[in-house]
C-alpha cells in the first residue's frame, strides 16, 4: 500500500489516504487527530508511524508526538 497524509507548505491535512496495489485503488484510512507537516514516518509491519512535524503549515505549532495506524 502507498499512503499519501500530511500536508503542504499552505495547509495541513488530518485524512489519510491509501493506494491498495492489489485492488488497484485509492481507500480512506484513519485520520490523524490533526493535520501535520514536515513529519518523519516509517512502516513497520501493518502498523504505520508519524513521528514529530508541525501541526500548522510550515513550522507552525510544532509537535514532539508520535501517531501509530493499523494499515489493512
């Protein structure tokens, strides 16, 4: 699976978004509590990781959080 969440230099996004390669199509996975930019993330099993970023675009309201989401 490719997922796509964040945001961008204008505005964070909170939904996340995956490309299923076996189905060939685009799934809602769960949102983030709030938006993020400029996160770290890694997958690792069937769970993937945010780590850190801002929750405001740009450096805006920085955060030291870390999200974990069970992938399908």
């Amino acid at each position: 699976m490719i997922v796509f969440f964040g945001g961008d230099a204008k505005q964070t996004y909170d939904e996340n978004e995956g490309f299923d390669l076996r189905s060939n199509r685009w799934v809602g996975l769960t949102p983030m509590p709030a938006g993020r930019h400029g996160f770290g993330a890694a997958a690792i099993g069937k769970y993937l990781y945010s780590a850190s970023g801002a929750k405001g675009p740009g450096a805006g309201d920085p955060t030291n959080e870390l999200l974990a989401f069970s992938l399908p």
